[in-house]
C-alpha cells in the first residue's frame, strides 16, 4: 500500500525546508520509496477527520497499510527499522543512531522552538525583548557541546543514519537566527546533509508546494 504522509498546504517559512514534513520526506527518498502527499490547510489540521491521525492537530502524519503514525521522531524510526539506508547493521551502532534522534527532539530542539516562540509568536510582548538573548544564550550552549562532541567528524557514528538526518534537520531550523553560523563545524555539517540527493529530492518536493497558486 502506498506511503500518505501530510503537509502544509503553505508552509510558514515558505518552502525553505524548515516545516517537519521536510525531515519524513528526507527519510523516505533515503529509503527509496515512493510516497503520496495530502496537503492540509491549518484550519482543516483542527477539524476531527486529521485529528483522527493527530490528536494535537499537527502535521506531519504518516499512514501506511492501516497504520496511522504521527511524531517524526517516531514516524522516520519507523521508516528506519523496516528499510534499508538509515540504520547501521550492528546493533549497537543501531542503539546509538536512535540515541542521537531523541537527543535532536529532545535536547537541541526544544530551545530553538523557545526561541522561534520568543522571537516571532511572542516578539511584540513588553517582555520579548528582554527574553530573546536568554533564550539565545540557552541555544548557544547546546550548540556548544554539540560542537565540541562532533568536532571535525563528518557524521555522528561513522557512515550517515536516521541520527544525523534528525540532527541536522534540527539544527537547520536555527539557521533563520544566525546562530548556527556561529559554530562553522555545525553549520558544515548541516551543510553536507543538505547536499545528499535525497535531502535535495525533499526539499524540491516541499518548496514545489509552495510554489503552487493558491486554489
């Protein structure tokens, strides 16, 4: 049965790769397998047939055969653990990538939401100001420690796997603030997962949707 996933039918940042769908689009081309798009509006993401697929009316969702996922974290592991290209053959190298996923959405990310939160969803608030360089400060000292762990390594473990994908995509979301130029070992290898024909293939997919003239 064909592959559904969901998407915006305009992304916020416009087609720039930043939107989640980008990350399940990536991990199916490095799977090489075929999927469908359903674009959703944002009002429609609110009403009961995608809350179904989506309790918390996000996007995106995956469906595959009877199977309803949603969480990309959970949803590219899925992806990873039944096809080739995203998980290494030990099992222990295995262990690791999927460590390195829950550490991009659990660790890294969440301070770039806060900041994107206080920069643009909360940026005329009296407070706002005052905030953004602690959030700042708080994305810059995770950025720090991921710098120093990854140092000149090409790749988290060895050869590329759903660690990285999850990774860079993360981090690509704080390009937007300029922060991510301010570690030149992070931003080349956000650089390098960018340059990989499946990351390509993706963001084409996404940013063609953009493209489309609104119906």
């Amino acid at each position: 049965m064909t592959i559904t996933i969901t998407a915006f039918d305009r992304s916020p940042d416009g087609g720039r790769g930043l939107a989640r769908d980008t990350r399940v689009r990536w991990a199916l081309e490095e799977a090489g397998l075929p999927y469908d798009v359903r674009l959703v509006r944002h009002k429609a993401m609110k009403e009961p047939p995608h809350l179904a697929l989506n309790p918390f009316g996000q996007i995106p969702t995956y469906e595959e055969d009877g199977l309803a996922l949603f969480e990309t974290g959970a949803i590219i592991l899925h992806i990873a653990r039944h096809h080739p290209g995203l998980l290494p053959a030990d099992a222990d190298a295995q262990a690791r990538a999927v460590t390195w996923m829950f550490a991009a959405v659990n660790t890294l990310e969440p301070p770039i939401l806060d900041l994107f939160t206080a920069r643009i969803l909360e940026g005329d608030r009296p407070w706002a100001q005052a905030r953004i360089p602690l959030v700042m400060d708080r994305v810059r000292a995770r950025f720090r420690q991921f710098a120093d762990y990854l140092a000149d390594s090409e790749w988290l473990d060895g050869d590329f796997s759903a660690g990285d994908l999850m990774m860079v995509h993360v981090l690509l979301r704080a390009r937007p603030s300029g922060i991510l130029d301010e570690f030149p070992n992070l931003a080349a290898y956000v650089a390098r997962g960018e340059a990989r024909p499946a990351y390509q293939r993706a963001f084409a997919a996404q940013l063609a949707v953009n493209a489309l003239p609104r119906a």
